[in-house]
C-alpha cells in the first residue's frame, strides 16, 4: 500500500489571523512531502469555517504538486447537478487533484434545516446524489427519476481530468460502513481509535463482498488530531483545547498522534497494522504553532513513508 499523509483543518485553526495565514499554510504545504490538503464542512457556523469548493479551488490555483479533498462534504445540502458542475471545473484545472469523501452532515438538525432538507431524507438524497456526480462526470445526456433528484437529458462541461474522481464515505456507524461498501470507492474514517479503524475495515470488507463489491485495500483513511511536544503528556496538555472532541466515550487522546516524532510515527503505524493507508492529520495546537506543527509533519514524519 502507498502510505499518503495530508493536513486536514476544521473550521478556521489560525485564530484572528486573516486569509494570508491560510495561504502561508498551503503554501508551506506545498513545498513539503505533504501529500494532500483537506477542509472541513461547516454551511452553517457561528465561528469562521471556510466553504471547501471555493477555498479549495484557491488552493488549487497556488499548487500544482498537492491533492485536495473534503473531509467530509455535507452531500444532502447540495443539488448534485451543481455539485457535479463546480467539482468537474475543479478537478478539470487541476488537472485532477480532486478528493471527494461525503457524508450525510452534522448530527444536529441546525444545518438541514438552514438549507430546507428534512432529517429523514439525508440517506436518500446522499445516496442518490453519489449516483448522480458519477453519471454527470462520466456521461452526456443524463436522465434520472429519482425520489429526490429528477434529471432530463442533462449535460456538463468540463468533464473532470480524472476518467472516474473517487468518492468515499466518512463515518463511523453501522449504516456508513454499509454506505462504503455499497456504493463509495473509500472509506474515511475520524477520530478513532486505531481498534476501532480495524474493526471498521473488515466490517466494509464483509458488506462489500456481500453487495458483490470490492473495496481497494489503498482506499481506507482515517483523520486524527496530531501535535508535536516533547512527550506525549506535554503534547496532550497543548492540544486539549483545539483538538476535535466529538466524542465523549473516547478520550481525544487515544484517537490523536501526540508527543516527539517517534509518538507520531508510533501512532501512525498503528493506523497502518489496522489496515489504513491514507491520512488526515489534522494540528491541534495554539494558532500561533499551526505552521510549526505543519513543518514538523513534513520534515520528521512523512519523509519516512517515501
């Protein structure tokens, strides 16, 4: 397996900083082994949270080495037609550095609501809307009946650089490894133990094979917090305050690569013995040490998976 190791930020990491420290950060990014570049999703937020489409395209324009992905996009909250049109533009002018994981949203109903869709319909409309980019990418004269999305004879132009962009599906509930298995082209896994990733990955593997699928053993990733410090003690206390803490049965800890660079490593190859390949690290530290964090990543860890 291909061992790739990206940065991933949820919401904004760079405090009262404005768009130049986002930039300074691609950019740094970009001139490191880093192999990938992933934000967020957040339509609704009262804190600074970036559209991914938009500021990945910026991103985009500044690279030309860097894949991007979303981590993951909300994909009940957008008409697929659209979608399709602005990811193909994307993946088009980068010459086909697009990563695509969707899901089905937050878990609160503030988001579906904003954007007039109904909780019982998120599975329907991200099903159907998987289905839909793949034609629109692949076809001409698209038509489609759906319960959600009905299409008549609909084309789009450009088609995406990539001959078929991957899509994967984040979570890590049962319906979601089920949603991988049948339908995604990779599996994103956040904030889980690398227990929890093993067991994850043979679940898929068992709902593919029983749909008659096969999920790529290079496609299986998981996102988790990271922080350098002197051990992992010290590296925890950093990073408690800005770490994602979605969870309150796991410890932020268990689910983080935290202390000196043979903790990161450490950690990290836990993730690879459960089956993992693919990463989105993602720097729980003070704004100030974000760039830091992100040079120490490219320079201490990710040269030893070239």
């Amino acid at each position: 397996m291909g061992i790739g190791i990206g940065i991933g930020f949820s919401g904004w990491p760079f405090g009262d900083a404005g768009p130049e420290a986002f930039w300074s950060a691609v950019d740094l990014a970009e001139s490191l082994a880093i192999d990938s570049l992933w934000l967020s999703d957040r339509v609704v937020s009262d804190a600074l949270s970036l559209e991914p489409v938009v500021a990945l395209s910026w991103a985009a324009a500044r690279t030309r080495r860097m894949k991007f992905g979303t981590s993951v996009l909300a994909l009940p909250l957008r008409h697929p037609t659209v979608l399709a049109k602005e990811l193909a533009t994307l993946d088009f002018l980068s010459g086909g550095r697009l990563l695509l994981a969707v899901g089905l949203g937050r878990d609160d109903d503030t988001e579906l609501q904003a954007c007039g869709i109904h909780r019982s319909e998120r599975a329907g409309r991200t099903e159907e809307a998987v289905h839909l980019l793949r034609a629109l990418w692949s076809e001409n004269g698209v038509s489609a009946q759906g319960k959600y999305y009905r299409l008549h004879d609909v084309s789009i132009q450009p088609k995406p650089a990539q001959a078929a962009p991957p899509i994967w599906v984040g979570g890590r509930s049962g319906p979601a490894f089920r949603r991988t298995a049948r339908l995604a082209d990779g599996w994103l896994g956040s904030q889980m133990t690398p227990r929890e990733v093993g067991a994850a990955i043979a679940r898929i593997r068992k709902y593919a094979a029983d749909y008659g699928r096969r999920i790529d053993d290079d496609h299986f990733g998981v996102l988790f917090n990271f922080c350098f410090a002197r051990d992992t003690a010290e590296a925890a206390r950093l990073a408690r305050p800005y770490a994602l803490r979605n969870r309150t049965d796991v410890d932020f800890v268990e689910t983080s690569a935290l202390g000196a660079a043979q903790d990161i490593t450490a950690t990290i190859q836990r993730y690879i013995d459960a089956g993992a390949s693919k990463f989105v690290a993602r720097p729980a530290c003070p704004p100030e040490a974000v760039h830091e964090q992100i040079k120490r990543l490219g320079t201490e860890v990710i040269p030893q998976y070239a």
